[in-house]
C-alpha cells in the first residue's frame, strides 16, 4: 500500500490536511502520516493520523509578514528548528510515496527539500483576489509542484495562465462545516473566535471589551466563545484574572456579565448570528455560511489590521473591519447590523476534499 506525508504550516492548515487525510485514508488504497511545520499537530492526532515531527512554539506562531517578526522568531530559535525540521523530514520522505504540502510556498519548498521529489500542493496563504503569487514564486511551484489544488477559481486559472498544473476541485477549508443535525440558528447569539495561538490571549481580552460595551445597548445578547482546541483554559483564566474576569469549565464571567466557553467550533458558528473573529481560518469559515463578521486589530501577528483587510477582499466584504479600536464605536456597528439583518443560511457540506483525494491517489497509485 503506497503510503503519503502531508506537510502543513498553520492550525488551519492542519485542519485542511485532517481531511484530506480522511479522505485519502477512507479510500483504501495508501495511509497517511502528517508532519506539521508548527504546533503539536493536535487535529491529526484526534482522528488517528500518525504525526512525525516535534516543534516548539515561536513567537510568530509561524506566521512570518514581515522583518520584526522574522528577528523575534530567530532569537527564539528558528533556525535550530528550521535545521531539525530540514533532518526529521528528509527521514519522513525516504518512506513516503508522495508528499501533500498545504499551505504557502514556504512549505512547498520544506516539504520537497533537496530530495528531487514533487509534491501536490494546496496553496491556502495566497489567492488572486487579494494577494497574489510573484512570479518566484510560481516559477519555484512550477518546478516543485506536480499538480496544485488552489484555494479558488480565479487562482486556478491564474496558475494555468503562468504554466502551473493545477485543478479546481473545491476549497477544502469550506469542507463539512455544517454538523448533522444542522444546529438552529439562535437570534442575537455572537459567536467569538479570538485566534488558535497564543495572541488569542490578548484578542479575546479586547473582544470582552466590546462585548461589555454591547450589553450597555438596548438588546439582549447571547455571547460564546469558540476556543480553539490547544489553547489552555487555565493559562486564559491566568491571563484575563488582572482584568477581574474569571473563567470556568464552560464559561468566563465578569459580575453579572456572562460568556459561554466551548471546543465545539463548527456548532459555535452555525448556530450564530454573527460573529466576532480576529482569527484567519476561521473568519473566513464563518464567513462562507453566510454570517457577518466582525473584526478590529488584534494583538499579534496574525490579527493586524493589514491581515483583516486583505481577508475582507478575499471574502468580498463578508469579513467587516472595523478601524479604530473603540469598544463603543464596535459594539454599535454590531448592533445595527443584527438590527437591519436576519441571520445567514447554511450551505450544504462541501467534499473538496474527496475530491482532491481521488485526483491525488490517481496519480500516485495509478
């Protein structure tokens, strides 16, 4: 049986390769190993993929726009671990009959390395509509690439345009979203999503600000947070208690003021109203079933001002960013929103990832 590694570059790209994992796992003919560029490959783990590779966290998270971000990450010890990662997955290519590399460039050229190799690449960092490929970098896909998945039409044909092989089949980031039963949808109901690495510390502290300032409108408002599997609920009480809110199993609490807590993301958004995300995956997720989201400069790499705009364009003005920071100027546009709309209908489930994973096991089993 021909066996795969998948190699992915970020908390949602981790998901993306959980199921198109899956997916290649459920059609019997190769298994499947992960090796996940940051974080402990969680996701993997939870549905039974082997994951090959240890990383530390770095103050990017991974997330490298710009030369600060690059100096932090090499004080914290990049380039040991870019080093480590180089030696752990060249002993991961030497058993595998293909490699999957999801993300950006970077990891398309961490996934092939030096082996002569090409992979299937899913490139879900950059697309047409807001922040095109250079032409180094599709000259380096070009040449490492055997067949790339884009994110999106018009990135498929701009691939096509420039020489790449590529195919359309679907954004696996938009994949089984919906849970079965659909939950209801619940007037008023926000849901947050603060980020999957550690800034989300600091983004969720803003948000309850805002939401603090919602309560004072003329509204009831049901509030719960989607929190992202790896993040600690004890290091999130640490964090918030100078603040005075103090958190619980299933929610955080300030007097009388009360926000649920869950890990049930996919439940946590469909069954919202609306949305306030200063996360990158995810925002865009809840963005697709058609709720409005709502987001302002974080506190971290991932959750700039420039990251939100740009996530605006790709979402066609479905992701809202809201500039300056003002919890009373933020909490109002919210409320005007709900006010003037009802809530967003779900899509049916897409299955992108079945269909990459039939086109990929064509290839490589033949």
């Amino acid at each position: 049986m021909r066996h795969l590694l998948i190699v992915s570059n970020g908390y949602g790209e981790d998901l993306i390769g959980r199921h198109l994992a899956e997916a290649l796992v459920a059609t019997g003919q190769v298994t499947v190993s992960a090796f996940p560029l940051v974080g402990d490959g969680l996701v993997y783990r939870q549905v039974g993929i082997p994951v090959v590779g240890e990383n530390r966290a770095l103050p990017s998270g991974g997330f490298l726009r710009s030369f600060g971000h690059v100096l932090r990450d090499i004080i914290g010890g990049l380039l040991g671990q870019l080093f480590r990662q180089f030696r752990a997955l060249k002993a991961a290519r030497a058993t595998a009959d293909g490699i999957i590399a999801v993300g950006d460039v970077f990891c398309l050229i961490m996934a092939v390395g030096m082996s002569g190799k090409s992979a299937f690449f899913l490139p879900t960092a950059k697309s047409e509509l807001f922040m095109p490929h250079s032409d180094i970098e599709y000259a380096l896909i070009r040449r490492l690439a055997q067949l790339s998945f884009p994110r999106d039409e018009v990135t498929h044909q701009a691939f096509l345009t420039h020489g790449v092989a590529s195919e359309w089949r679907g954004n696996l980031m938009m994949d089984r979203l919906v849970p079965t039963p659909a939950p209801p949808v619940v007037p008023n109901k926000i849901a947050i999503l603060p980020g999957s690495r550690d800034e989300a510390f600091g983004n969720l502290e803003k948000i309850l600000q805002v939401v603090a300032a919602i309560t004072q409108l003329n509204a009831v408002y049901q509030f719960e947070v989607a929190l992202a599997p790896q993040l600690s609920l004890d290091k999130l009480g640490e964090y918030l208690a100078p603040t005075g809110w103090k958190t619980s199993d299933n929610q955080i609490q300030k007097g009388d003021l009360s926000v649920g807590v869950t890990r049930h993301f996919n439940t946590s958004i469909c069954s919202a109203s609306a949305v306030i995300g200063l996360a990158g995956t995810a925002n865009e997720q809840a963005s697709f079933l058609g709720k409005p989201v709502f987001c302002f400069e974080g506190t971290g790499p991932q959750s700039t001002g420039q990251r939100f705009v740009e996530q605006s364009k790709l979402m066609r003005g479905g992701v809202r960013f809201l500039h300056p920071f003002a919890p009373e100027f933020i909490a109002q546009e919210i409320h005007a929103v709900l006010r003037a709309g009802g809530p967003g209908l779900l899509p049916a489930n897409q299955y992108a990832a079945d269909a990459v994973a039939g086109a990929i096991v064509k290839l490589v089993c033949g």
